[in-house]
C-alpha cells in the first residue's frame, strides 16, 4: 500500500529543494557541514589578538598540547576530523596561518617559512602554552619543522606529514 500520495510528492519535493540549494550555494553547506564535524570533534572556533593579528583557530580537548599546523591552501578544519580521536588525551590548537582561513596576512609582509615559523610561535606563546606537540602537514610541516629547530625549548616532538621542503640525502624510492 503506498502512502498518502500528497506526503509524497511533498517529501519527495523537498528532497529536490534541499538537493538543489546543496549544488547551487554549496558555500552555506559547506559551512553547515563543517560546523558539525567541529561539534562532533569536541572544538570551538576561538580567535587571537597576536601582534595586532586576529589569529583564528579551534581549540578543543584537555592535557598535554598538540599544535596542527595545515598545509598550503588549506585552514585549520584540515584536522578536524583527527580531533575526535585526540582530544579525550591531548589539548588540540589548530591555528588558521597567516593568509590562509579567517587569519589575515598583510600584503607587505614576508611570508617565507621562517617568518610564518616566529608567527606561529608567538601564537603559541600568546596562548600561554609553554611545552607542546607539534604536527604539521605540507607547507604546514615545513614551517613545523622550522619552529622545532629554531624554538627547540619547548616542542615534546615533531610529526610531519606529507612534508613539503624536507629533503634527505639519501634518495627514496620515491626520488628516484
């Protein structure tokens, strides 16, 4: 037996409105879509005055510090995933990097590894943070690796992922 006809044909047109809003304004549902996964990680979106720079960054979780630097053309919602599984152990930060997200990048500055490395550095300082985890993926990892060798004092350890800029003496097979 089939269901009364007029509920279907309103269900099934409002399947077709919400189907077509999702191709034809796919910014709103994206947004949408990233503010559950962030809810469903445990994160808060959070910003940061660091020399007179509004860092934006999510924040979630407890204990030991884990910084996660994302990679080119990316935003801090490139570790929201990994958050869920993180953060009953660790606190999480994952700034958005100058010029990329909602943090904004002057014109006029640098933006070469090390000087997004000190950035970086004095955002985590900002937040009080003195002894810390660092992951970093592409760009975000060379600026990582950056960080832990210039401000060696207080990086517990270092991940990179899909690195970009790190190059080893020995070739791999990849190199070859």
């Amino acid at each position: 037996m089939i269901a009364n006809p007029a509920v279907l044909v309103i269900g099934i047109s409002t399947l077709v409105v919400l189907a077509s809003t999702y191709w034809l304004c796919p910014r709103p549902w994206a947004r949408a879509l990233v503010a559950i996964e962030r809810a469903r990680s445990g994160v808060r979106s959070r910003s940061l005055i660091v020399d007179g720079r509004r860092f934006a960054y999510w924040e979630g979780g407890a204990g030991t510090a884990i910084v996660m630097l994302h990679g080119f053309a990316a935003d801090k919602d490139h570790w929201t995933r990994a958050a869920r599984h993180l953060r009953r152990r660790f606190r999480l930060v994952a700034p958005d990097l100058p010029g990329f997200g909602d943090t904004p990048a002057e014109p006029h500055e640098p933006f070469d590894v090390r000087s997004q490395a000190a950035r970086v550095r004095a955002f985590i300082a900002a937040l009080g943070i003195q002894r810390f985890h660092l992951v970093g993926n592409s760009r975000g990892g060379h600026i990582a690796g950056v960080l832990a060798h210039d401000f060696p004092d207080g990086v517990l350890s270092l991940t990179l992922v899909e690195t970009h800029g790190v190059h080893s003496q020995q070739p791999s097979l990849v190199d070859v």
